[in-house]
C-alpha cells in the first residue's frame, strides 16, 4: 500500500509538471539594426585599396544578444523578453562593413572572416551600446561609441585613432522607439567614423587602390 501511495503521488506530481513545460512567458522577440540604404557612394576620389573590417571588441556586457539599458542608479540591465537577432558586435560589424561599402572609400570592404590580406585595416571597441535612463523621467537617450584604429597592416603603420559616437533620444519609452533611437545613433556613429577614415585616407601618402 506504501509504495502504491508513493507511486500515486509520483503520477500527481508529474501529471501537475505539464504546465511548467507550457510556460506563460512570452518567448523573446529579436530585433534587428535597420539603417538606412544609401542610394550612391559619396567619395569623390578613386578607391584607395581594400580594408578589412574587424569584429568589434566588446565593453563590458555587450557582448550579447540582449538589448542592453543604463539605469538611474549606474546599474547595467537587459530589456526583459527581448533580444537582438544577433550578438551586438556582431550587428555593429556587419553595418560597419556596409557603410564603408556604401562610401565608395575603398575596392573592396572585408569582413572578419576573409582570407585576404588588406591594404588597410579598421579595428574598433564597442565601448558603448545601450538605452541610457540615467536623466530620470521619459525616454531614455540611446548612447553608441566605438573606439577606433585605422592603419595599414602590411607596413604596421598606423594612420588614425579616434572615437565615433551617436546619440538619439527616443521619441517614446516604448521597446519599438527605443530600438529606433538604437538605429539613429548607429547611423549617427558611423557617419563620423567614415568622415575619419576619409580624413586619415587624405593625410596617407601611400594610398595603393
């Protein structure tokens, strides 16, 4: 009688376990970083070469898929059921490489993964990217910077350092104005880091397309 309890009970318990396999939790949605196509290349000199583009390094806690957020108190938080459609460095690497396509800067513009060796080489930190909420009240201001150098790898010559940042408010705290504001400073960001490259390409004597 003893173990026909205890296996009665066993039943009872699994039986009452199916619920906890049908979770009530909204599964996460991912977002993706759409900016904006550009309609031609804005260099107005021949293409100076090929870069390659390398994954950024990430700053503490960025490494990740989820969407990150700065609180009042200084304390580092993720956006709850939610998540990019792919780690951040990884977002970040892929719109770099296509603003520098978009540019007309260069021949051709290398990902991480080619085999190839460059004529120039760009290597940034993502120091920031996250909905910053320390002002208090309303939306959060979204911050990027990415703390770059850009150099020519064959000769270890480098050319430039410098920070690219972004900054855009978003219209409403709301997950869909908020990933939006994400996208305006991207936007805002790579804008300054092609406006360097170009800089540091007209101060390079070399300049091999």
């Amino acid at each position: 009688m003893t173990r026909l309890a205890l296996l009665a009970c066993a039943v009872a318990t699994l039986s009452g376990c199916g619920s906890l396999l049908e979770s009530t939790i909204p599964a996460p949605q991912a977002y993706v970083l759409r900016l904006p196509a550009r309609t031609a290349p804005v260099a107005t000199t021949p293409p100076a070469g090929t870069v390659r583009v390398q994954r950024p390094a990430a700053g503490p806690g960025l490494d990740s898929d989820r969407i990150a957020l700065l609180r009042s108190d200084q304390r580092f938080d993720f956006f709850a059921a939610t998540r990019w459609a792919g780690p951040a460095p990884d977002l970040m690497a892929d719109a770099m490489v296509d603003q520098l396509r978009g540019s007309g800067l260069f021949t051709a513009v290398f990902d991480d993964a080619s085999p190839y060796l460059p004529n120039y080489s760009l290597r940034c930190g993502l120091r920031r990217f996250e909905a910053d909420y320390r002002a208090g009240g309303g939306p959060p201001t979204v911050e990027v910077a990415l703390d770059c150098t850009f150099g020519r790898p064959r000769e270890r010559a480098l050319l430039a350092t410098f920070t690219a940042r972004g900054s855009a408010r978003a219209s409403e705290d709301r997950l869909g104005a908020v990933v939006a504001a994400f996208e305006a400073a991207t936007v805002a960001a790579l804008s300054e880091l092609e406006r360097q490259v170009i800089g540091a390409l007209a101060s390079d004597g070399t300049n091999t397309p």
